[in-house]
C-alpha cells in the first residue's frame, strides 16, 4: 500500500532540512482531554495557530513502510505552544504505520476502511484549552489556544501524546509520527497543495468504496489515479488488469 508514500518521501525531505525536536510517546504525558469540542472565546484565548489568514495545513498519511515511521514519536519544528505570542502558521503533519492488510481477491473494502477511520481520528482529539476548527473545503486546521491553557503549559508534546493516544485505539495502528510545524521558514503552500492531493486520494477511495464503473475511461476520478501510483491496482485487485484504462 503505497499511495501516500511519494509525498510521505517528500514531505519528510523538506521537514528534514529544518531544526527539529523529538519527544517519545508516553500515554502518562498526554494532555488532558475534554472528550468533546470545547469553545474557546476570543477573549480567553491568548493566540490562534493559523489565525489572521496565516497558513493552517493539515494531513495524514498511510503508509506500511515502517523505514518513514519507525516509532511513536512528536516532532515539533518551529516555536512551542508556550512560547507563542500571536498567530503563527501551521501545520500538523500525521504519519501513520499500519499493518498490511491485503486487498484479497479485488476485496479493498478492509483497507479503504482502515484508512477512513484513521482519517477521522482528528475529529476525536479534544484537547483542553485547544480548540481546533477544521475546514475540509480546503483542509485547514486552525487552533485558538486558551489563556488558561499556556499558564498551565500545555505543549506540543503533550497534545500530541494525546493525539497519539487517541490514534492507538485503532488496532491496525502500529506507530504514529506526528510533526507539529510553525516555524515560518517552511513552504506551506507546497504542504498545501500536498494536502489537496491526500484529500483526493482518500476521496477517491471514498468514490471507490461506493461503488465506481469498471472502467476508468467514463471516471471522472480519472485523473487523479493517473496520477497516483497504485490506485488502479487497489481498486480492480493486486493482480487483476481487467481494467481498461
Ligand atoms: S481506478 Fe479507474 S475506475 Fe477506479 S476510481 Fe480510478 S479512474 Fe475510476
């Protein structure tokens, strides 16, 4: 299962060429979680990651290949939460190892599902005093962070520790890699336009799973599985080339 794993390549590349820190994941460490959206109001909040226009990317990737994650771990590159002073891009990246599971026989259902639940784990992260808006229109994720909340010292580590605690309750799930960035260095429109794509290919897996024609000539989904290496196969079976395309 290989369609992410181009931008996964990509994207760790261009993180790699900035100051990074590593925090390991400890369940201990994860920030309290409310369990449910909690509304942070403008006068409670000390500042916004991605408020005032500024970039608020968000994606999650796939991936079996264990060589692009190869433990639990938050990477954070750019200021922290405590050091914060008014809004900053952002971007918070999640690459996520799976077991293999087997598209048997053309049955892709198992691991279109696999990768929608992982897809919908953000909507189930309530980090207290961390209110996050998502847009799916165009995959932002914006965050106000409450007063109360930097007093307390909340940190990218220790949200992300629930992040990832909320992750490992997937069962396929073997390890999660998840960057936090605000350092304002990075390319966030090339981080925005790689987030449109995992939003195509997971759409398309969507369109997939309701049941498309068996041929990708009348598809309009065409396009993007030219252009993503391995979608064919997933969808007519690993060795089946039945398809006409
Ligand atoms: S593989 Fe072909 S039929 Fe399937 S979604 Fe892609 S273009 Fe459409």
């Amino acid at each position: 299962m290989q369609l992410y794993d181009p931008i996964i390549r990509e994207t760790l590349a261009a993180l790699s060429a900035r100051p990074a820190r590593s925090y390991a994941y400890a369940q201990s460490r994860a920030w309290k979680d409310n369990g449910a959206s909690e509304l942070v109001m403008q006068r409670d909040a000390a500042y916004e990651l991605g408020g005032d226009d500024k970039p608020a990317v968000n994606f999650s990737c796939v991936t079996t290949d264990a060589s692009f994650v190869d433990k639990d771990e938050i990477v954070v590159i750019g200021k922290d939460l405590g050091d914060i002073a008014s809004s900053v891009p952002f971007a918070r990246l999640a690459f996520v190892l799976i077991d293999d599971i087997k598209a048997e026989e053309g049955d892709t259902e198992p691991l279109f599902r696999a990768i929608q639940d992982i897809d919908f784990v953000k909507y189930h992260v309530f980090p207290e005093g961390y209110m996050v808006r998502t847009s799916a229109e165009n995959n932002r994720e914006q965050v106000r962070i409450s007063k109360k909340a930097k007093a307390a010292g909340i940190s990218f580590e220790r949200v992300g520790c629930d992040y990832i605690a909320q992750y490992k309750r997937d069962p396929n799930i073997r390890a999660v890699k998840l960057v936090f960035v605000t350092d304002p260095a990075l390319d966030y429109k090339k981080l925005a336009q790689d987030a449109k794509t995992v939003h195509d290919i997971t759409l398309t897996l969507s369109k997939i799973l309701e049941g498309m024609p068996a041929d990708c000539n009348s598809c309009n989904l065409k396009p993007i599985c030219d252009e993503v290496e391995g979608m064919k196969e997933l969808h007519f079976g690993q060795n089946k080339a039945e398809f006409r395309s």
